[in-house]
C-alpha cells in the first residue's frame, strides 16, 4: 500500500514593501501637501507674525516665562501639564536672543513641521501595505481639517499628536511579529510624553496599553504602561515637587469644573468628520463621510495594526462625545486613527484589483481627487488669523511707564512688551481668561465671564496695573461685562495698533 504525501499549504506572501525610491516620492507629496495646508492660510490670514488663535499665545508667552526663569503655576497660572512649556521654552530662549516676535514665527513654523511629520508617520505606519496605503494615509492626515487647525501654530494637540503617532509608528512595525521590550517602553516614553501635555493623551496611552495586552501580552503592556509612567513623571514632578497644590488645582481642578458647553451633537459630527469648513449643507458628505470610516473600521479588524487604530478611534470619539467643552480642535484626537484606517482601506481595494494595473490607477486617481475636492471645499474658508501692528503698538507704549497688559497674549509678543515685562518684573499673565475656570468661588458659579464679577474685578485690576494696555479678545457680549468695558472705554487713548486701540489706565 502505497500513500501519497499531502505537501502543507503555502504560507500567505507577504506583502511586498514599496521600494525605497518609490516611498520616498510618497513622502515627498505627502509632506509638500501637508506643510502647504498649514502655511498657505496662515499667509492668507495674520501671517507669522499676527494674531493666530489665543492658545498658542498662551503656550508660548509660557515657555517664555520658563526661558526667564519663572515657573508655571507657581509663578504664573496654567491649565496643563508643563510638557508644552518645556517645548516652546527653546523658542522662548531664542527670543531673548533675536526677539520674541521672530521667535515665535519660527515656532509657529516648527508646528507645522511637527504636522508634516505627523504626516509623514502616518504613511510610515502604512508603508508595509503598499504605496497606495502609504500615500492615501498620508494624505488624509496631510489635509484633514481638524489636524490643519492644531498644527497651524504652538498648541498642545500638534505635540500630543505627533508624540502618539509615533508610538503607532513603533508597535505597528511589530504587530505582524513580536514587540520587543525596547519598542513597547520607547512607545511608552512617547505616549507618556503626551500625557504630560495635556491630559487627554491618557486616554490614547489606555488604548495603546489594552490593545498592547490583547495582541502581544501582559508583559509588553506591563512595559509598555511604566514606559508611560516614567515619562509622565519625569515630565511633571519637578514642577509638582515647587507648588503640588497650585498644580493639581490648576491642571486637574479647574479643567474638570470648566461647564458645559452648550454644542450639539451634530456640530460636533461636522467638526469630528472635517467639514467644519465646508459652505453649505454637509449632510451628505458627513453621512458619506461616516460610511467610509465604518467601512475602514470592518477591514481593518482583519489585522492587529488595524485594530489598533480602530481602538484610538473608539476612545477619540467616547472623549470627544463627553468632553464638556469643544473647539474644532478637539476633533484632531481622531486626525490619526481616520488617516490610518482610510489608509488601510485604499490599500485594501488597491491590492483586491492588483490584477488590473488600469483599474488599479483608477482607484488611486479617484482617492487622490476626492482628497483634492474635499481641499478645494475647505480652502476657502480655511484662513488663519488677522494681521497685527505690533511696531505701531511698539510705538505706542515705548514710552509709558511700569507693564504693558492685554488679554491677548500674543498681542504682548508680537510689539515687543512680552520682553519688556519679563526684563522689568512684571507679573506674567498668560491666560487671562484661564482665571475664569480656576477662581474661586467665581469658577464654582460656572456663568459666562460676562456675569462672573469675581473675574470681572481680576481681569479689570490686572488690565489697570499697567502703563498701557490693549484689549483684543474679551471686548465682546461674552468676555468683559457692559460695566468693565465702559470703565476701559474711559481711560485715555494713546493711539491705534490697527484695529486695536492702545490706552493709558486711570487708577
């Protein structure tokens, strides 16, 4: 009796990786596309040296204070945790040296290099699944509305995101084989980094730990988990260890006493799925939007990186869906999974018709020109910030005695008075409007500041400390009250920084 030898199965092939030269024209059109998103409506708007958001005013005037030698929340109010300080305190120390005006258009430059290479990461994870994957990936970061919008000048969330992606970046190269111990810390280090920055990167450092725990076990999520810890620590403790109380209160306390804001779940839908930007009615899109992204979510079960990113989207969307305050730029917490998924997903159909070249560029040139309509849409309302006379306001006060105050920070900044203060000892307020969530009993009452009079009477007494003073963001229904405004409205005025007037406080 003879028998027949069954040879096994075939193992899967595995996917052929792009080739160098081919991945790196990748890069260069991802990159090319996603510097341009962020500087061409900056230069559009304010330009790099005008008014671009409050935030990154405050993150800056911050790492300012630091470069000078004062401490946050022992020396000066802040709402997070010190990693932002730490980053923006090099440029705060190139401005002693060439200016603070100069010093912050190169920070302001180097956020949007930190979104290229957020970008640039993105395509990176996908490499492994073909250039399409890589490109489209890359891309969708690359133009996303709410990644564009954190990433345009010095805010928390272009570092949180770029901090994260890289630790993707790190266990996905392993999510085919095994995670070394060296790979789940460093990704630790880099989520913990962003956890120490603000503090919704603890959400994503759980997913990464869980999903860590799942696909690779304990031990790697164990090293994985300390890698975040250490990192956190080693971030916040010297300035815990100078004013514990002043910073739990700060940074814990009065982020979660801020109130509900009142925004529907609709607009956070619009903002979440990046058509914030978008005229006129964006229902079906963000209906299209949201079948594609469910879509990307069945296919990239199949595999453990995929899974992965569809875990930072589920907790992305739970923490957007409960965050008490919104802003467009919360929606970019799901920049990243969105980009990864919508990557995988182009892959996908660009490997099940491998067969057909043609049907194969068809594919690819419909994604690519999807992406270019949905930029053409948003372009035109994608415009950042609004000029700002900072040699005229220079001017003005070159001459006033004492502090130069404002409620805009970054009016401070671009005039020169920042450096002014700071050298004369003057207290830094970076975040006048902060005091509204950490006050107390003021903050407790959780009204608008129009009605909040224990804010009123700081803002107005540290306006009127000054020699001179601007007011730039809170001169509305829902910053100073009718009464505040008409006792500034009474001091003299010295003269116009453009649209802003500059006045002498009359004690």
């Amino acid at each position: 009796m003879t028998t027949t030898a069954v040879a096994p199965a075939p193992a899967a092939a595995p996917l052929p990786v792009p080739g160098r030269r081919a991945f790196a024209l990748v890069l260069v059109a991802v990159a090319a596309a996603a510097f341009a998103s962020r500087l061409v409506p900056v230069l559009h708007g304010g330009g790099l040296f005008g008014l671009i958001g409050y935030d990154g005013g405050v993150y800056y005037a911050a790492g300012a204070g630091l470069a000078h030698g004062l401490w946050p929340y022992l020396d000066f109010l802040l709402l997070h945790p010190p990693g932002i300080v730490l980053a923006l305190a090099p440029f705060g120390l190139l401005g002693r040296v060439v200016g603070h005006p100069e010093a912050m258009a190169a920070a302001r430059l180097a956020w949007m290099l930190l979104g290229t290479l957020s970008a640039l990461l993105v395509a990176a994870t996908l490499r492994r699944l073909g250039l399409v994957a890589a490109l489209v990936g890359g891309l969708v970061y690359a133009v996303w509305v709410p990644a564009i919008f954190v990433e345009r000048t010095t805010t928390l969330e272009a570092v949180t995101g770029v901090l994260t992606l890289g630790a993707v970046w790190l266990v996905s190269r392993a999510a085919r084989g095994d995670l070394t111990t060296r790979a789940a810390v460093l990704a630790g280090l880099l989520l913990g980094a962003s956890c120490a920055t603000k503090i919704w990167g603890v959400a994503p450092l759980l997913a990464v730990v869980a999903w860590c725990a799942l696909e690779h076990g304990r031990r790697r999520a164990v090293a994985l988990a300390l890698g975040g810890a250490a990192a956190t620590v080693a971030i916040c403790l010297p300035f815990f260890l100078r004013a514990p109380r002043l910073m739990w209160d700060m940074v814990v306390g009065a982020q979660l006493g801020r109130p509900q804001v009142d925004v529907s779940w609709y607009t956070r839908a619009v903002d979440t799925a990046g058509l914030s930007q978008v005229a006129g009615g964006v229902t079906p899109l963000l209906v299209l939007v949201t079948a594609l992204v469910l879509v990307s979510v069945v296919v990239a079960l199949r595999s453990a990186a995929g899974r992965l990113a569809v875990a930072l989207l589920v907790v992305g969307l739970v923490l957007l869906a409960v965050s008490p305050a919104w802003t467009v730029d919360y929606a970019s917490l799901v920049a990243a999974p969105v980009a990864l998924l919508g990557g995988r997903a182009a892959g996908a159909v660009s490997r099940a018709v491998s067969q057909l070249a043609p049907l194969r560029v068809v594919v690819v040139l419909a994604v690519v020109g999807a992406l270019a309509a949905y930029t053409a849409l948003s372009a035109p309302r994608t415009v950042f910030g609004t000029p700002f006379a900072g040699r005229t306001m220079a001017r003005l006060v070159a001459g006033t005695p004492g502090c130069v105050t404002s409620d805009e920070p970054t009016v401070l900044v671009e005039s020169g008075a920042l450096t002014r203060n700071l050298e004369r000892g003057c207290p830094l307020v970076v975040d006048l409007g902060g005091y509204s969530y950490y006050l107390r009993p003021g903050a407790d009452l959780q009204v608008g500041r129009a009605r909040n009079e224990q804010w009123q009477a700081f803002a107005l007494d540290y306006l009127a400390s000054g020699g001179a003073a601007v007011v730039v963001r809170f001169d509305t229904l829902t910053g100073l009250s009718p009464s505040t405004r008409a006792t500034i409205e009474r001091w003299p005025a010295l003269g116009d920084a453009g649209r802003y007037v500059v006045r002498r406080p009359s004690r």
